[in-house]
C-alpha cells in the first residue's frame, strides 16, 4: 500500500494557498467595508463618520483607519453570554452555519481569470477560482445560499425570543419568496451563455463584447431586486428590523456569536455583488482588452483583470450602501406582493424573450447566417420597456399606504362592520 | 444457501432492536444500549458490502465514501429517534447534506447540488416554518411520543435487510464466491453523463429519452399547484373592507 505523497501533496498546495489568501482577503475586506459602510452613511447624513481611530498608542489618525482593528477587539473582548432559556446547541450552531454556508459560497467564485503561475504538477495557469471547472458553479451557488437560511431560522428559532422568532419566521418566508425571482434572473443569463459555469458566463461576455447588463436590463434589474432580498439589505432587511424587532433573529446574541452573524450578512452583500458583476457586467472584461480562447495571459493582464472585476464589484457594493440610506423599509405584505404579483411576472417575461431571441440566433446558425448582437439588445430594451410600464400600470398598488378610496366611499361601508366581519373571517 | 446471509439477518434484528430501543417511547433508558446496537447493526452491514471492492489502492477513496457515507446514515437514524422535531428536521438536513456528498463523490454533480437546492433549501426549510408555527408554545407530548414503535423499527430493518442483500447480489446468484468481484459495470449511458459538459447531457437525456417522465412529473405538479390554489381559495372568502391590497 505504497502512496505517491508527492504526486498528492503538490495538487493540494495550490487550493490551500488559495483558501488562506481567499479566507483573509474576505475577513479583512468584512471589516473595512463595515467602515466604508459607516462613512458613506455619514456623508449621506451629512456626518463626519469615524475618522479619529489610527494606529494605537500613537496620536496618527489614518482618517479612521484603524476602527475595524478596535471593532474586531472590542467584539473579542465582549462577554459572550448566553441567555438561559435558549436551546444551546442549536443556538451555538445557529452562527456557525450561517458563516460556514456564506463563505463556503466563495468557492465557486472567480476573483480575475487565471494567474500565469508554473506550478509542477498542474495543469496550465492558475485559475483564480478556489474550485475551477465546477459545472454546476451557478447551481452551487444557489444551494449554498440556501443553507444559509437555516442559520437565520435556527438563531431566530433556538433564542427562544418571540422577537428573534418573528425575525425567523419573516426571513425564511422572504428568502424562499424571493428565491424565485432570483433564480429566473440567473436562468436568463444561463440560457444566454449555455453554461452553468460562471467562468464560461464571463468568457461569453468578454467575446462579444456585449455584457448581459445591456441585452437583458428585465433581468439585470429583477436579479438586482431579488439580491437586495435575499442580502437582507435595507429596503427588504424585514428579519431584523431595529423598530419592530430589536434585532431580529439575533436579538439574544452577543459577542463573537453576533460577529459572525454580522461578518455572513455582510458577506452576502459581496456575494450578491460579485455575482451582478459576472453575470450582467462581464466580470473581469472591459473593452479594449485582449480577450479570446488563444491568448496568452501575462502578469500585467492579468493584475489587470483583476483590478477590472474588483473595481466593477466595489461599485456595485457602494451601489448597495447608498440605497440603504436611500429608501425606506417594506411593509411585508409590500414585500411578498412585490415578489410574487411583479418580480414573479417579469422575471417569467425576461427568461421567454431571452429563450426568443436565442432560438432565433439558433436557427439564424442553422440556415448559414449570423444573427446580428444588436438584435438581442433591441428585443431586450423594447422587452424591458414595455413590461415596466406594464407592471406599473396594472401590478397591484404594493407600495400604496393611502387608505383604499374606493372601498370606503362604498355605499355600504361602515368601518364597525368591516372590522366585525374581518373578525369573523378570522374565526372561521 | 451462502455465508453472507445469516449475518445479514442477524444485523437485520440487531438494527430493529436497537431502533426500537431508540425511539422516544416516553423512557430513555435504552437508549445508550439502543445506540450500540443500532452501530453494531450498521458496522456489520458496512462490512458486508465492503466486500464489494477489496482493491487495496483505493482505500482514500474508500475512506471518503465511508466517512459520507456513515454520516448520511447515523444522520437519518437520528432523524426518527430524536423526539424534539426541530432537532429531527436538522439531523434531516445533515443526512441530506451526506446524500448530497454522496453524489459529489460519484461525479454526479448536479444531481449533489440539485438536492441541496431542492430537499435542505425548500422541502425541510418548510418543515422548519411548519414546525415553527406549529408550536410556539412548547411541544405537546403526544408529539413528542413514536406510535407503533415496534413495528416501524422492524418494518425499516427488514427494508434494508432486503436492499443489503439484493446489493449483495444474492438473489440473482446466490453463490457469493463464483460472484465477480466488481458487480457494478458502468453502462454507457452513465459514462457519457458524467463526462465534460456533464448539465448539457444530463439536459440532452432528460429532454430527449425521458421526456414523457419529465412532462408527466411537470403535470403532476402543476395539479397538486392547482390543488393547493384551489384549497387556499376556498378558506379565504373575499373581504372587501379588510387590509388586503392585492
């Protein structure tokens, strides 16, 4: 029972080394965009935002700079206590899944392309995925978030805290409602590129020339929606509202327990924006790039790629942190009516003008022609368009807080009665 | 009749009793003894099938199946013996994380993910609302207790008494020794499936050989949809003055 360690051992390195740099990249970027987070809410409020903590013991303030380093201490430090009425396994394991699910996410995930490292015993140059040639990159993508859920209702359930409970409770009802949404804005896509792979999805891009953003802004803008809901960020941060329940489904946790939950939203948030950036914004690809299957990928070019889908993602993530002082808070009729009565719609609507226009340049190939790129942004704008008008003019008034005009101007109605028989629909 | 079969039957009872002894009856007493025996059980059946593939140069292999393989099963022995359901529904969502590993293992990629998504991301996360709501108060007793524990346990240890020995090849040929060593040949079909471009195929199988099962799954559930709209209908009379927007 001879084993070649060595032919063993080499393949292992290269994940590794990628799992360290990816774990330490992640944590550290948690923190400091918490900083970008509480500065961008500073200038929108017209604050000065931290900027006094520097480098300790000196009097050097680094423009605030060293306010993650204190955070992260002062959260270490915390006493980590637990309340004596919760389900302690279930409560200790609560933030444990959320973060394990968040980052293992990032598995799939491709920071640039490829990297021109030789390595011996590797194939080719390194790519800068931690999991390359996984054919079901966008599929794994999805389960992952899903297990993500049960972290948010095991804590809100194993609190033992009706407001932890409630915070449950409403996250596991919006996540699984807007999941759909989501998944039509991805299928979209997918049917474009003909890939589950998310690198393939980026190599269709950067070959046209022409991001999805721009042949399907229908599902650009349902996918964006659907990811602000499943980020849990502020016009749809319904499972931890701060007025109506404390903290939602981590109103009982403190300490290292509450970072971790902490530290997963936020890399929710970075997920939700690396995934807009790959599969509507060309990931790694801007124009006047070399790009195509037989060039050779230099260390210029590649640094290059890099900072391209970093600087797209860091965009999108500012993006997220202004909306979030932007607009107010979904009621949560709001919230399940604009899933499932108009992003529902519209997301079915995208997903069948983008399998048209597919089928078209099909059997545009079929016949010996080429179906021109314009004619998929044309279809996709004029679809856009009219399904936004559309839905603003006939989907339900889910966002209307006026009391119902018509229904009180009703000749029968009294507002006892309506209320009685609203009582007795109830009972039965 | 062949060496194999009478310790599968003696697993076989070793697995009923120590399931019986498991399952909340409204006593632990036996469950630690239940617990041992239920390992037992399933050590023997591991042994058994290990027999499969004796080939020495793939024990990491092996070892990883094992690993998943045993975390699958104790997860769903779990399952039917813990008597706080919340507690069920996670071992639950643990076994099908093993079942998901499972697959990955096998190179079926999709079908590992796809059970993810589709069983741990919707089915038990609807369990867990159910059971969520069910019971904010507190758990009931009679929900906590296994009616007809005795023959559950045996119904299930004969079921994989019989799956064990069918694995086993025994039905077909009962003489284990003039068996081939790797009873498992990999058809073609499978091959082709689990190559490169391992969705595009699996979609060109489904869409192609298996289209009428595909269309005839889809209808089914657009009628259990329909029910379900239908059932929901009919609770919900129309209030004209009440808080509804839609």
């Amino acid at each position: 029972m001879s084993i070649d360690w060595q032919s063993l051992m080499v393949p292992l390195i290269v994940p590794v080394v990628k799992i360290a740099v990816l774990l330490f990249a992640l944590m550290t970027a948690a923190a400091y965009l918490v900083l970008l987070e509480r500065w961008i809410a500073a200038w929108v409020q017209d604050r000065l935002g931290p900027n006094r903590v520097g480098i300790p013991l000196t009097k050097i303030k680094m423009f605030g700079l060293g306010q993650p380093l204190a955070d992260g201490l002062k959260f270490i430090f915390k006493e980590e206590y637990t309340p004596a009425h919760v389900d302690k396994a279930l409560y200790i394991l609560a933030p444990v899944v959320i973060l394990s699910a968040a980052l293992a996410i990032f598995a799939v995930i491709p920071f640039g392309d490829v990297l021109p490292i030789e390595v011996p015993g590797v194939e080719g140059p390194i790519a800068m995925v931690e999991a390359p040639g996984v054919d079901v990159g966008m599929i794994y993508v999805f389960a992952m978030s899903s297990i993500a859920v049960y972290g948010v209702i095991l804590g809100g359930w194993a609190s033992n805290n009706k407001y932890s409970f409630l915070g449950g409770l409403r996250s596991s009802a919006q996540l699984i409602a807007y999941e759909i949404p989501l998944g039509l804005g991805i299928l979209g896509v997918v049917l474009a590129a003909g890939s589950l792979r998310l690198e393939e999805i980026i190599n269709g891009q950067a070959a046209s020339g022409q991001w999805n953003a721009f042949s399907q802004p229908l599902g650009l803008m349902v996918f964006l929606i659907a990811s602000f809901a499943e980020a849990a960020r502020l016009p749809f941060d319904l499972p931890e509202c701060e007025q109506e329940l404390i903290g939602g489904y981590h109103t009982e946790y403190a300490g290292m327990k509450l970072l971790l939950f902490l530290i997963a939203e936020f890399l929710h948030m970075v997920v939700a924006a690396f995934l807009i950036v790959i599969l509507f914004f060309g990931g790694w690809h801007f124009w006047g790039m070399e790009v195509g299957p037989d060039v050779t990928v230099t260390w210029p070019m590649a640094i290059v790629r890099i900072a391209v889908l970093l600087a797209k993602v860091m965009a999108v993530i500012v993006f997220f942190m202004l909306v979030r002082w932007s607009w107010p808070r979904f009621r949560f009729d709001q919230l399940m009516n604009l899933a499932w009565k108009v992003m529902l719609p519209l997301g079915i609507v995208n997903l069948i003008a983008v399998a048209c226009v597919v089928e078209f340049a099909h059997v545009r190939e079929l016949e010996g022609g080429v179906a021109s790129p314009w004619i998929a942004v044309g279809v996709g704008w004029v679809v856009a368009l009219v399904a936004w008008f559309l839905a603003g003019r006939y989907a339900p008034l889910h966002t209307d807080n006026r009391p119902r005009l018509e229904v009180l101007r009703a000749p029968d109605f009294e507002p006892e009665t309506a209320l009685a028989r609203q009582r007795e629909a109830a009972l039965r | 009749m062949n060496e194999a079969l009478p310790s599968v039957a003696v697993a076989t009872v070793l697995l009923a009793l120590g399931l019986w002894m498991m399952l909340p009856r409204g006593t632990t007493t036996w469950r630690g003894v239940g617990a041992l025996t239920t390992l037992a059980a399933l050590c023997i059946f591991a042994w058994l099938s290990s027999h499969l593939d004796p080939s020495e140069e793939a024990w990491l292999g092996d070892a990883v199946f094992f690993t998943l393989a045993g975390v699958t099963v104790i997860a769903a022995v779990c399952t039917v013996t813990f008597s706080n359901p919340g507690y069920s529904a996670i071992w639950f969502g643990l076994s099908l994380l093993g079942t998901a590993g499972l697959f990955l293992f096998q190179g079926a990629q999709f079908l590992g993910v796809a059970t993810i998504v589709v069983y741990a991301g919707a089915i038990l996360v609807t369990f867990l609302f159910v059971l969520m709501l069910a019971q904010p108060k507190g758990e009931s007793a009679y929900d906590r207790l296994s009616w007809g524990a005795g023959l559950a346990a045996l119904s299930g240890a004969v079921v994989v008494g019989i799956l064990v020995l069918s694995i086993l090849g025994i039905f077909q040929n009962p003489d284990v020794a003039s068996r081939p060593r790797a009873p498992f040949e990999l058809p073609e079909l499978k091959t082709e499936i689990l190559a490169d471009q391992h969705v595009a195929h699996l979609g060109a199988q489904l869409f192609s050989k298996y289209l009428v099962a595909v269309e005839v799954a889809g209808t089914l559930l657009l009628v259990a949809l329909v029910g379900a709209v239908a059932i929901a209908e009919r609770i919900k009379k129309p209030d004209r003055g009440g808080q509804s927007h839609g």
